[in-house]
C-alpha cells in the first residue's frame, strides 16, 4: 500500500556503506523519475548516478548533514552511502526547474524504499566543488544530492510536542525521531 511506503520513506543517514547499490537499480530509480510528472512536458532534469566508492568518495565531503544535528557531521566511514542520484537540471531546456526535482525525489525515494533501501534528499551542496570534482558541465545546474543505501538507523515518526518544536533529534540508542504535526492542525476547512 502507498500509505507504508510512504511512513518507510524516511530521510536515513547512516547505512550499511558495504551493501552495494548496483547501477542497474539506480537506473530503475532514475526511471521512475522519467515517468514521474514535468511542469509543462519539459523533462528538464538529468541524473549523475553513482555507487563505485571511488566516486562515492568524491561525492560525500561536499554535502552537508543533519542541520539539526549540530554535533554530528555526518556519517562515519562504514555508515556512509553506497550510491548517489544527483539531479541535475539542464539550462539548455529551461532556467527554472519549478517543482520538478521535488517529484523525481519523491519518486526515486518511494522506489527506493520498495526495494528494501532507503535514502536522504541533501539540498546543503558545496555545489562549486562538487561540479569541479565530477567535471558536471555549466550547462547543468546541481539541484539536489539523493544519498542512497541500506538502512543502519531506525527513524521513528511521533506526534509534535506541546512545544511546537519540529526539529527531529536522536535518542541514547541512536535512533532517529521525526515529529509531525496532526492531520487535524493541517487541513483548513471552509464553508463555501
């Protein structure tokens, strides 16, 4: 059902770094992006994909981790990704990306997660670097990273606290808490 993959898709950041992601399954990911919905038709986004931990390793120090998380870096040697989607959006089509990178993530994600991994959309890019370390072209603007891989954490969902407080936080297990807010608190009902 799409409700559980949807409560699986969770933003994981530490994995088992010695399961590998074959390119075969990154390409399959990347396919149901293709599919996926494009503001008027244009089809502006290409995908640099990743899981040789060569690259992997040219990848990771350029992306940033857990903002809320201020003593934590990032993952450690062992737990970090074993592939990549960066996407890319191609000026030559168009200079505004609108939504659609938003909807390929959400895709690849929910794929992703119906395959037994998990990953993290990481939108903190030293974007500069990363370009010169990858030899990405000009003519492709970096828009977002997808860290992919076999989960090593457990993210567990909660209700939001009386405090109002959103951000997510790790307990003395290491396990991940995201809060949420109720349906009731977002859905606005008007009588018309």
């Amino acid at each position: 059902m799409l409700k559980d993959l949807i409560i699986k898709n969770r933003s994981y950041r530490r994995f088992h770094q010695q399961e590998k992601v074959e390119i075969s399954t990154l390409e399959e990911l990347v396919d149901l992006a293709r599919l996926s919905a494009s503001a008027a038709n244009l089809q502006p986004l290409k995908y640099y994909i990743s899981s040789d931990e060569h690259t992997n390793g040219l990848i990771f120090p350029h992306l940033s981790w857990a903002g809320y998380l201020k003593d934590w870096t990032g993952p450690v040697e062992g737990e970090r990704p074993s592939a990549y989607i960066i996407i890319l959006g191609d000026k030559t089509i168009t200079n505004s990306f609108g939504c659609d990178h938003g909807i390929a993530c959400q895709s690849i994600l929910l794929g992703t997660v119906e395959k037994g991994l998990g990953g993290c959309i990481i939108a903190s890019i030293q974007k500069k670097e990363l370009r010169n370390k990858l030899n990405i072209p000009e003519k492709y603007d970096i828009l977002l990273a997808i860290a992919l891989g076999k989960p090593k954490e457990i993210v567990e969902i909660e209700q939001l606290g009386q405090n109002g407080d959103v951000k997510y936080w790790r307990d003395e297990q290491s396990h991940h808490h995201v809060p949420k807010r109720q349906l009731k608190e977002l859905i606005i009902k008007t009588d018309i």
